[in-house]
C-alpha cells in the first residue's frame, strides 16, 4: 500500500484542536487558532534572537505561506515562501486609471504636448530608449520618467510633495551630472498638467509604494540597512534578511515553556497487518493508515514502528503530554510599509486593493491574473501568532507484550529519535531518552516513557525547539 496517513494526521488534529483549546485560549488568549500539519514546517526553532542577531532557522519556519487544508487544519501553501510570494505580488502590480481619469490625464498631455516631448528627448538623450513596455503612450513616457526622476531623492519623496517645493531640485540629491536641463523641463510639465495634478500624483506615490515594497524584499543589500536585519544559522552562517521581529523575548519564551499550562492526547494502535495500523485518538473511531507514521530510531540507523520490538504485540496505547503552552508573535506591524521613510516589506493594504479592485476606481490592481484564493480562509495566510510548546513527552504501553523482547532496547537508559506524522520531534538525531522498561507480569504490559530534549540546549541556543500545537493567520487580501 501506500504511505498514506492522511485519515490518522486527520483523527489527531480534530482531537489536538478539542484538547488544547481549553489551554491555548485560556492561557494565551487566542481564540481564532487551527492546528498545523507541521510536516511542512517541523517543531519551531523559538529562540529567535541571539545577541540581536536573528536566527534564520526561525525565520525559514516563518517565511512560508499558509493555507486550510479539507481537514480544517494549516499547512504550507504549495511550499511557497512568503518574501518570493509577496515579491511577486507587488511585482504584478501597478496603479489603473478609470477611462475618465486617463481622459484627464490624455487631455493635460495633449495640451503640454510640446514640453512633455522636450522632456523625453532630455532622458532619451541621457538615459537611452524608454522600455517597449513603457512608451506605448505619451502618458505611459511620462510616468516612467516620474518615477525615475522621483528615485533620485530620498525614499519617501513623492511627486504632490516635490510639485508644492519652493526648491524642489534640493528634493533630489541622487540626480546624477547633467541632469538639470532634464529636471526643469520637467518642473515646466508639471506646471503645465496641473489640472491633472490629483490623478499624478496618484499614480505616482502608489507606483513607488509598490515599487519599494517589492525592493524591501530583493534583491539583498550588500550590508544591513533600515528595513533589513543580520541573521545567523546554527552553523553561524551569516545572512541579511528582511526585518522581522518576535513580540515574545526569549526569556519569555522560555518561561513559558516551563510553565504548568498543558494537555495530553491519548492514542490506541491497532496493528492491522504489516503495513497497516488503525488508530483510535481520544476515544474516537478508528483511522487506518501506513505503520510508518509512528517510528523510532536507535543506534547504528536501525528504525521501529510500534510493533517492530516484540511480534506478539497487536496493540500499543500512546500518549503523548504536552506541557509549557505558551505564545510565539511575528510582529508584522514591526514591519510594515513606512510611507515616510520608504522601509518596511509587509503592506496588506496593497493586496487588499489589488485582490478586489474595482474597475469602476481608480486604484491599485495585479497587471497579471493571480492563482492565490485571498479571501479568508483562503491559501494565501501569513503566520500571525503560533500556541507552542515543550517537546512532549511520550508514553508507550505494549500489550501482550514479551519481557525479554523490550530487554535488549530498553533495559538502560538509551538515546531514540522519534518520527510524529512525518516529522522529527525535538529535531530527531536521537534526542528522546528513553526511561528504562516497566513490564506489569499480571496485565501482561511493557511501559517505555520518552523524555524530550530540554527546552534550551546548552552551548547551541539557535537548536532549541518547541511543538507547535497551532497558529492564527493574517489574510493580507481578503476583504
């Protein structure tokens, strides 16, 4: 049969989501919380934030686009990474004009037609051949080289703000040698399309938002600047990355994972062949699946399922205890779009006014159709807050179960990795211990208890983990 796990994943999230409600609202005050499949994702690499250099493990967990899968739980939207997503949403943008608009527009072009040809022939002349894709129309000249002439000032230089100056050649101090012609002849059409002032200006500061959100994210800057960050792996391999930060310091994150807050989810596998186990999760009917879903590793790569140690065990009850529920907040707000100084990635607005623009307006619209569902709900979500926790505990009772079978594995302590529904937990690499063996003669039991690693690993503080039991999610363009 296949590897399929699908009906198990489904029966342990439904539960998951029921048992740790209670926690995560009450603790955490999130109220609008789904599950994760963490399969795309992975426990969380929560210590984000290392002598102000951010980790990039967190950053790779974070940087993912998300999405409701039939189950009603998150996951990963087709493996999409949300800075390449948001880069080419802004990148398919641009600002529409209505007809009468672009009537206006057209008529002030018309009547200045002299000055606006003085002024093509003054950047033809510097600067080479407008692009084929912005010389369709004289409007079409003349907006291209707006932007260019409003790029040689500061970030957040827009055009109302240099046509209102007393002195707006001070406005520009990137203007490169020779461009002075260029500049007043362009003052002189600004002067002269007047009437059409509120539709330029328009179209300009929303064409350089764009332009600039999709800049605060590629490409990267040779050194850190505002709107960008040092980040490091585990490794200490250095990177710059857009600008995130985490509303939970560290040590408060830790605290958290140390507290008392928690929940527990109970399982019974039955094994129904060699490939197949059906699961009952809290009680529930059961869900039948590949064996695989639940694996232990030993040394020397030797791997487990649940019924690889002793062939007379039929049925294996897990639970798993989750403690330390606390809360992990990607401030998007810290990084949203400055108007005023040009910085900052994240701009829901935008994808707002572009995923439901209205033709009838003037305003913001993708120049491409997108594939993205960006209403709410749909599968183009952004991580606003995840409910974590310690790496839980887990508890295995074998029954029918064979003394001398758990012997040889379990009569000291050992060191295990554990694969959860398609995942490593705490990192694998062996970093459960395992207690030693309880075997009941009378019930006919073996009990074997895994201990998760620390919440904090000593000496490599960017490997600590944490389970992520679910997340809230910001829906940039829903209505």
């Amino acid at each position: 049969m296949t590897h399929d796990i699908a009906p198990i994943k489904q029966a342990y999230y439904n539960a998951l989501a029921k048992k740790a409600d209670g926690p995560v609202q009450a603790a955490l005050n999130v109220q609008n919380w789904s599950p994760v499949d963490s399969a795309g994702m992975g426990d969380l690499y929560w210590y984000w934030n290392n002598a102000a250099i951010f980790n990039t493990d967190t950053w790779n967990q974070f940087n993912n686009v998300m999405q409701y899968n039939d189950d009603g739980y998150l996951q990963i939207t087709d493996g999409a990474a949300l800075n390449t997503g948001l880069f080419n949403l802004y990148t398919a943008m641009a600002y529409e004009l209505t007809a009468a608009d672009q009537t206006t527009l057209n008529q002030a072009n018309t009547q200045a037609a002299g000055i606006l040809n003085t002024v093509v022939g003054d950047y033809t002349s510097m600067f080479g051949a407008i692009p084929a894709a912005n010389s369709a129309t004289a409007s079409a000249k003349l907006s291209y080289i707006t932007d260019k002439i409003m790029s040689w000032g500061d970030s957040g230089l827009t055009l109302a703000t240099f046509r209102q100056s007393t002195n707006p050649t001070s406005l520009l101090p990137n203007a490169p040698l020779g461009t002075s012609k260029l500049i007043s002849d362009f003052m002189t059409y600004l002067s002269q399309t007047a009437a059409a002032a509120t539709v330029q200006n328009a179209v300009n500061s929303y064409n350089n938002q764009i332009r600039l959100c999709a800049l605060n994210l590629s490409p990267t800057p040779a050194q850190v600047k505002a709107g960008w960050m040092s980040a490091a792996d585990v490794n200490g391999t250095a990177s710059i990355l857009p600008y995130l930060s985490i509303a939970e310091a560290t040590s408060t994150i830790q605290n958290g994972l140390s507290g008392s807050q928690g929940f527990s989810v109970s399982m019974s596998v039955t094994q129904v062949d060699q490939n197949t186990t059906s699961v009952s999760v809290e009680g529930g009917a059961g869900a039948s699946g590949w064996i695989g879903w639940f694996g232990l590793g030993g040394g020397a790569s030797a791997e487990y399922n649940a019924f690889s140690f002793d062939s007379s065990v039929t049925q294996v009850d897990i639970s798993l205890e989750f403690t330390g529920v606390t809360k992990f907040t990607p401030q998007l707000s810290a990084s949203a779009f400055d108007i005023g100084t040009g910085t900052g990635w994240w701009n829901p607005t935008l994808i707002k006014d572009a995923a439901n623009h209205d033709s009838s307006v003037s305003g913001v619209a993708f120049t491409t159709p997108q594939h993205y569902n960006f209403a709410n709900n749909g599968d183009f979500g952004v991580l606003d807050v995840l409910a974590i926790c310690d790496i839980p505990t887990i508890t295995m009772v074998f029954h029918n179960a064979d003394e001398k079978s758990f012997q040889s594995h379990f009569s000291q302590e050992s060191h295990w990795s554990v694969s959860f529904l398609g995942i490593p937990l705490g990192g694998g690499s062996q970093s459960y211990t395992s207690s030693v063996y309880k075997y009941d003669k009378t019930a006919g039991t073996v009990t074997v208890t895994m201990t998760p690693p620390p919440s904090v690993i000593p000496g490599n503080l960017l490997t600590s983990q944490a389970y992520v039991i679910g997340a809230d999610c910001a829906w940039p363009g829903a209505k």
